[in-house]
C-alpha cells in the first residue's frame, strides 16, 4: 500500500460531496473585501463540463451559511488553480476588489509561490526556466519549445531546490509568467514531470488520480482596498511528503 493511499481512499469515499467540503473548507483570510481559501487537489475552481463541485460555489455556500444570508452572494474570481492542483485562492467579495486584484494578477504585481515534487533528481539547484509556451486544445496539454516561434508565449519561471531524495526532487517555483499549465509543461519538458501528472507523463497516481503534486503554496500582494501587504499560504496536504519550506524567507523575498 502506496503512502498516498489513505487519502486517496479519504477522497474516493466523499466523491467530493458538498457537506463534506463545507467541514473541510479552510479558510486563510477572510474580511469584506477579500476572502482566500485551501483549494483541495482534485476539486474544480469554477464549473466545466463535468458539472462537478466548485470551489466558487461552496465559496458562496460558506459566506451564505456563515452570514445567514438569503439572497445572492458576490464572489469574484480573479485567478484560477488547475483542477488537479491544490493551494491558495484568492476570491473577492466586491466588485472593486475584484477589479483591483485582476488588474494586480493581469500587471504581474501578484507574487506567487509554489512546491512542486517532481520525478527524478534535477539537475540544477536554483535558477530561471525560461521557454515558449502554447496551448494545444486537440491535445488538450501545453506545448513547449526552447526558442520564440509563431503564437508561442513566453514563459518564465524561477525555482530552487528545497529537498532531494532518491526518486524525486521538491522545488519551490516563483512564474513571472501566466501561461496555462505552465509549470505542469516546463517540469516535463525537462523531463521532470510534477510526480502525479499523468497527462505530462508522470508514471505515479497520486490520491486515486484526482491530484498531483503541485501547491499553490503562498500568494504575496497588496490588498486591493486596505493597500497594506498581505502574506497568504496554504498547508500542503496530506498526500504530500512531508516537507519544511522557510515561508518567512518566502514572506521576505515578496515584500
């Protein structure tokens, strides 16, 4: 039995179940203007297709109970996580905020920090990746190539080795860039796949295959009403191993 197999079963029992989120929801900061959550691995940020669970509707579950309010809830998403990907969420809970953060994200003036345990030793111990990125939708996976070519983006990612073990390597990654599955990409290009990620070529199943081993682990940015600094990070799940990044180096390192 793999140690990933107790949340794994944690995960398949629930199916995602609204009550079952609701109890678990962690909340990371929370006043009128802004509300950040723990996005689970494996649960949606907004709606697709599946019609699954979202974390923006029990987001506004959460509010509507906590509040006792009977009528709509405003909750603006200005930034998104990857299904498969946990960690910070930064939602608003007004129209200025909103408009405030999605202009902060869209400028780059967000600061992000994420952990990410990939296959494999990696090479180097700190650094920048930098490649050209475009989404594939037949593929449905991100493309990459290591010089500029027709509508290939920019992409640029600094990272450091936090920990090494025989099989894999833990980094914490600092994108400037946004590109979509752009960490996911960049680690499998070099082929050090995020452990889990099967769609980039992981050869591991992590928490019954909902999840992979990327967090979004801290978010550095001013607070879009209050312009003081603010310091947002998640707890890594269970299904992670257990690792201890400095978070007040990272909490300097943004300010």
């Amino acid at each position: 039995m793999s140690r990933f197999s107790h949340e794994a079963s944690k995960l398949s029992s629930n199916r995602f179940s609204r009550e079952a989120i609701l109890e678990r929801l962690e909340v990371l900061y929370q006043d009128r203007h802004l509300l950040a959550l723990a996005k689970p691995g494996g649960l949606l940020v907004q709606g697709d297709r599946t019609r699954d669970e979202t974390l923006l509707f029990l987001a506004r579950e959460y509010i509507r109970r906590k509040y006792a309010r009977s009528g709509g809830v405003y909750l603006g998403l200005v930034h998104r996580l990857d299904r498969v990907t946990s960690g910070v969420v930064v939602l608003a809970r007004t129209s200025r905020a909103a408009r405030r953060l999605s202009e902060a994200f869209r400028e780059g003036l967000v600061r992000k920090a994420y952990l990410a345990v990939v296959e494999g030793r990696f090479p180097l111990e700190a650094g920048v990746l930098k490649h050209y990125l475009r989404w594939d939708e037949a593929r449905g996976r991100t493309l990459v190539s290591e010089r500029p070519e027709k509508d290939f983006r920019e992409a640029v990612t600094g990272f450091r080795v936090l920990a090494r073990r025989v099989e894999n390597t833990a980094l914490l990654l600092f994108p400037e860039t946004g590109r979509k599955h752009q960490l996911r990409a960049q680690l499998a290009f070099l082929g050090h796949p995020v452990v889990g990620d099967r769609r980039y070529g992981s050869r591991r199943r992590v928490a019954g295959g909902r999840a992979i081993l990327l967090h979004a682990l801290a978010l550095g940015l001013e607070h879009p009403v209050k312009r003081e600094f603010l310091f947002l990070t998640a707890p890594l799940p269970d299904y992670f191993p257990p690792l201890q990044p400095d978070l007040a180096e990272i909490r300097e390192f943004f300010r």
